[in-house]
C-alpha cells in the first residue's frame, strides 16, 4: 500500500476525480489548502489600495492505494492536472 498525496488547482478537480473513479480509485481525501508554486501569488485592488496576495487557493487530494495502481493514478493526474 503506498500513500498518495496531489495538489491540484481548484478547476482541475472535477477532471482529476472522475480520471481516477475510471481507475478503480475507491477513496480519496480531499483538503481545501493554499500555496504557490510558479504563479507566486497575483495582486488585487480593494477599495482603492492594491495588495498581493501570495497564496491561492489548490485542492490537496489524499489516497491510499495498492502498489499496483500508484503509476496509472501518478500518470492519469499529472495528464487530466495540466493546464
């Protein structure tokens, strides 16, 4: 059995879910998180001032899977994940 962890963009998750349902995945954990990998953040206007914000919003998805299945759902996420 071996761990998985993936974080996902919000708009993505549909995509990467129903990917995996088609694999035989039978559970998953699903965490609402915040980070930035190579966007680092974007900045925005409130009430006149201008502010960054460095954290957006992802989708940490969590399963324990057999070993036998671990490349097909590395694989079937990094292909329905992209943008």
């Amino acid at each position: 059995m071996t761990k998985l962890e993936a974080i996902i963009q919000p708009s993505r998750f549909e995509a990467v879910k129903e990917v995996l349902a088609e694999l035989g995945v039978e559970g998953m954990t699903i965490s609402d998180v915040r980070g930035h990998g190579r966007q680092k953040g974007h900045t925005e206007v409130y009430r006149g001032r201008e502010y960054t914000v460095d954290l957006v919003p992802k989708i940490k998805i969590e399963m324990v899977l057999a070993d036998n299945l671990v490349n097909a759902a590395v694989d079937a996420i990094v292909q329905s994940a992209a943008t």
